[in-house]
C-alpha cells in the first residue's frame, strides 16, 4: 500500500504544478519571475549551476553530475564553461550543435541522460517553470504574441529579449479564435518529459533510403485535408517532428553523424538561424539545445568529407574520454554493478580496484618525461603522492597528451569480464585474482584488439597483479597488526623518544641502568626505511613529526598512534616485517595448533567486522598472502 501512496502524492503533486490562465496573467508571473522567459540553452545551464559548484584544487565540480559521470571533471567543466554558460548569455555559441566526441562506454550517453531527466525534475520547480500556449504542439513560447514592431518596447520594460515568430498554427488561432487580442489567449505550465515528447526528443537514424524528414519536421495530415482545403492549412499539419516535440527543451540526435545530409541541413538552420522549415509554411521559430553523440572514427571520417565543409564551423566538438583515475574508475564498476542484478554477489575488496588499475593503464600514454612509467603516471593521475613529484609535475604530464584517455579498455568489458566470472564460478563471492583471471582470458575474444595492443594488455594485467599483491599483503599485515596493537603503541613511542632526542640534540636515558644513550639511529631508520624515506630526508621527516606533537599540544589534544598517516603506516609495516615469519606459519599450516588458530580467527574477524571482506574471502586472502611470503 506504500507504494500505492507515493503514486498518489506524485498525481497530486502534478495537480498542484498545473497551472493555466491567459496572456495577460501570464505577463503578470513574467514580472515577478523573468525567469520563466528564459532559454532554453538558459535554462539547462541554471539547472547545472544550481546544483551546486564546489571549487577543489583550483577545478569546478558540478554537483549535478556528481552522481552519474566519475573522473571526467575536466571534460566536464569545459562542457559547462565553453558551451553551456555562453550559450545562456545568448552568444554565439548557443547557435552550434553541441556534439560530444569520444570512446565507447565513456559517458556521452550517460551525459546526455542526464541532462534529460534533470531538465524533467528542474521544469517542476519555480526556478525552472516552463510556459507554453495553450494546446500548442510545439509548446510554444508566449512571448511570440508580441508583435515585433513592440518588442523592442518589451524588453525595456521587462528587460527580456524576444527571439522567433509565432507559428502559422497559432497565428492562425490567433486570428480566428481570438480575434487578435492576444491578452486572452489561454496559456499553461507544461512539465518537460522525454516519455510524453513535451520539451525533450530523441531521434535516432534509420535506413537513410527509408526514414522520411517527416521524422524531425512534421508531416500533413491526409485525412484532414478534405475538411480544410488544403495542405498549407496548419490544421492539416501534424506537427510531430523530433524538432517540433523537443521546442522549449533539448533534442537528443544520436549518432548524427550516420544521418543523411537533408537531415543535417535542418539542423544547420535549426541551430543558426534558430527556425526550420516544414511544409509549406514560413519557416517556423524554435528553441531548443541539439546533442549529438559520436566516436572518434566516425568523427574523423566525417571532417575528411570535403562535402561537410560547411558543417565544421556549426558543430562544437566536446571531447569525451575516459576516465584515467583508478579510484573513480572503481566507483564507475560500482555504480554499474549496483544497477545490475549482481549486487547480491559478494565482491571482495579491491577486486574492483585492480581491474580499474588494469582499465586505467591500458588507456595512458608512455610519457617522455624521465623517471615516469605509466604505473606512477597512474599513481600521480588519482592524486596519491609520489616522491619527487607534485602538481606542476601531473599538469605537465596532462599537457604532453591533451588527447590522452580516448582509447583503451571500457567500462563495459570489464563488468561483462566479472559477469562472466560470477556465472562461471557460480560462488556468492569474487575475489580481485578472479577477475584479474577472467580480464586475462576475455582478451582473446575482444574483436578490436590488436596483436599488439593485446600483448600491453597482458602486461598490463602482470602489474595489475604485482598491484594487488602489495595490496593484500598489506591488508594482512593490518589485520596482523591489530592483534599486535600494544606493539605497536609501544614500537611508536619508542620511535617518537628517539626522534625527539634527535631533534632536540639530547641524549635518552636507560629504562633500566639509568644510563645516558644516544638516540637509536638504526632504529628510527629501520621505521622510516619502510615508507621510502630517505637518507638525506630523514632529518625533514623527523622535524615534521616534532611540529605535528607541538602543534597537538598546543590544542589540548594528544598525540597518539593514529595521529600521523604516514608513521602509522612504517610503524605498521616494521611491525609485520618482524612478525613475518609468524604471518607464514600462522597462514600456511595445514594443522595449526591452538594459538595459531585463535590468531588466524582474530584476524578473519577482523578482516570481515573492519574491511569488508566475508569468511569466504578473508580465507582466500590469508591463503593467497601466506603463499606470496613463501616465495
């Protein structure tokens, strides 16, 4: 009966949205709210902005996408910046279809979606309020009642600017149902939906020997024409066209570049001089964003053609590529498995993460820059920290290749390669060696690749797996370390006396004979030597620790064991690095004895309660862990 509830609250929300009344009234809202009147290019850039826009290292995230599109915030502020504000502002720009270019599965669609389904949510709020004449097919918009010859007095009253002529059918009702007076012609709130073809259209081509223009524009209707008398009577027009439906909103042109040429010459007029023609009418007004979508091959032919010259300059080329960071490729495999009927299936952590590892390299670009592989490439690119490298370092690597992420592996392979897994293994569980394996044998039946690229592939997926063995064994090592946590409290404070008397060029003193010692250098280097400090920067690193301690006291707070990222992790690592031997033995015995089952249990425990994992594949991972430290 829930359910049935919600839909009773959407119906009488729809009622209240409703609205209707007639010109004169409808000036009234324009007063108040000049919004109402805005573009439709106006209207989806506002929808964006108000969203939120959040500024992060000098880059705008858009909020609106922030839940559909993952890595490609470049691509998309520059989508925002370069077309949709100046658009809004009625530049000329807004006068070009907007065509996203990019790879297969790397986010035009799920782009375009978007922008659909936000423009149906956004026409129901009063900001986004949409307003058409009465029982127009086209929704359109009422300020084209407005004579011309008075517009330029509307605007300095009312400071909006009026584009496009009225439509023969309006006009024509105008005359006959109104008698001209335009004060009373009924006007009505209409909500964008792509499923009732108000404000929003999508066309698709067909056999360019079989789809008709009638398909974009309209067509006569037949079984009319004996009542009106004739084909150029607007009543005998249906005006059904993708580009009249889309009127007020955006039109989606799917891969408009396979489209017949009389199809694309609407769009030119369309977008240019902002009307098209159908039937035998004057050309009929209209407002509406045009998208289309295609990949880079179909792109490149298509500007080759010397007969789509006069295309080129109508068209914005927005380049889409893929994502090339491993964390946002991860949460792209989450989203998709999350819409799919596996969800139920157990995906151990950081199986996703080494096939995004694997997804990510295939698409990088060998760089020129010494010292740089593609694997600190990788690492830099999602923001972790390699030393000797900074920001500078990653928007010079960005700079080298500004074309770099429009090839490699796609998302979709990869969650059809985990599909596959999951029916093939028919387990409620995966583990990252499983989908490595599953990526690996999937490269023989991908179609497009190369011997070549095949061959980096399978490269590709060795250091995706040497990835993953740092990983797992760092897992353990955690889980391990907890069980040891006085240990470790104890290792630190030791670490952090040492480092004090370094710094400070004291002497400590022996717990037991009282004796005055010099700081433990092999020590302090035995820790620091675990997260790649060096020689020459063990003094910095030191002196960093010292500042963090003071800069706790001085709030109150208590320096303690979690207080500092990277010590916490080399105190960690030097503690499994003495407890190794007991990780083997406690991991690898076929008959362990009482303590070492208790250790293997507290560790499962921890592994499931504090990581994510399940009993399944905690014991595959402690399996697989314990054999890496047997090599």
């Amino acid at each position: 009966m829930d359910i049935l509830n919600k839909v009773r609250g959407h119906r009488e929300e729809e009622n209240r949205l409703k609205w209707e009344g007639t010109f004169a009234e409808y000036l009234e809202i324009v007063k108040e709210r000049p919004e109402v009147a805005q573009t439709a290019h106006s209207r989806v850039y506002n929808m964006i902005k108000n969203s939120g826009i959040t500024e992060r290292d000098g880059q705008k995230m858009y909020d609106f996408f922030g839940e559909g599109i993952f890595g490609l915030e470049e691509s998309i502020e520059r989508l925002v910046e370069e077309y949709f504000h100046p658009a809004a502002k009625r530049l000329d720009v807004r006068k070009r279809i907007l065509l996203l270019m990019g790879p297969v599965s790397g986010g035009k669609s799920t782009i375009v979606t978007m922008l659909k389904r936000g423009l149906e949510t956004y026409s129901r709020t009063d900001e986004g309020a949409v307003y058409a004449i009465k029982g127009c097919p086209m929704h359109e918009d009422p300020l084209h009642l407005i004579p011309k010859h008075l517009r330029e007095d509307f605007y300095e009253e009312y400071g909006i600017r009026i584009e496009g002529s009225l439509s023969p059918l309006n006009s024509m009702k105008l005359e006959k149902e109104y008698d001209g007076r335009i004060e009373d012609v009924k006007v009505e709130r209409i909500l964008l939906s792509e499923d009732k073809r108000t404000g929003i259209g999508t066309f698709s081509p067909s056999d360019p020997k079989s789809q008709d223009i009638a398909d974009l524009t309209g067509s006569i209707d037949f079984s009319t024409i004996a009542e009106y008398g004739s084909e150029s009577d607007p009543r005998a027009y249906r005006f059904d066209g993708e580009l009249n439906k889309a009127n007020r909103g955006m039109m989606e042109f799917q891969e408009m570049l396979k489209c017949d040429e009389k199809f694309l010459w609407h769009l030119l007029s369309l977008t240019q001089e902002g009307n098209f023609k159908a039937g035998r009418f004057a050309l009929i007004s209209a407002d509406e964003l045009i998208v289309a979508h295609t990949n880079e091959a179909e792109y490149r032919s298509f500007i080759s053609n010397k007969k789509n010259e006069a295309l080129h300059s109508r068209i914005i080329v927005m380049p889409i590529p893929y994502n090339l960071r491993v964390t946002q490729e991860e949460r792209i495999y989450n989203k998709m498995i999350n819409e799919s009927d596996m969800s139920h299936v157990h995906i151990a952590p950081h199986a996703l993460r080494v096939a995004a590892i694997f997804s990510v390299l295939t698409r990088l670009e060998d760089s020129s820059k010494q010292g740089v592989d593609v694997v600190k490439k990788m690492r830099l690119y999602d923001g972790d920290s390699v030393e000797g490298y900074d920001q500078l370092d990653v928007d010079e690597l960005r700079r080298e290749f500004p074309e770099e992420g429009m090839n490699g592996i796609d998302p979709r392979y990869v969650i059809n390669r985990i599909s596959s897994t999951i029916i093939r293994k028919e387990v409620p569980s995966i583990n990252a060696l499983d989908v490595l394996r599953s990526l690996k044998d999937g490269l023989d039946q991908h179609p497009s690749i190369s011997d070549e690229d095949r061959e980096d592939y399978m490269n590709y997926i060795a250091v995706a797996r040497k990835e993953y063995d740092e990983i797992a064994k760092k897992e353990v090592q955690k889980a391990f370390v907890y069980s040891y946590e006085e240990s470790a409290k104890t290792l630190m404070d030791n670490y952090l006396d040492n480092v004090e008397a370094f710094c400070n060029k004291t002497k400590l003193q022996d717990p037991l004979t009282g004796e005055e010692m010099k700081p433990d250098e092999k020590l302090m280097r035995s820790i620091e030597e675990q997260i790649g400090i060096s020689e020459n920067a063990k003094k910095a690193f030191r002196e960093e620790i010292l500042i963090r301690i003071s800069a706790y006291a001085r709030k109150g707070k208590r320096f303690d064991y979690n207080s500092h990222e990277r010590l916490r992790e080399a105190i960690q690592k030097k503690l499994f690095a003495d407890l190794k031997d007991v990780v083997k033995i406690t991991t690898t015995s076929q008959t362990p004895d009482e303590s070492q089952l208790k250790k293997i249990n507290e560790v499962i425990a921890r592994l499931i309660d504090e990581y994510g994992y399940n009993s399944t594949s905690a014991n595959e991972l402690l399996r697989y862990v314990g054999s890496l430290l047997n090599r």
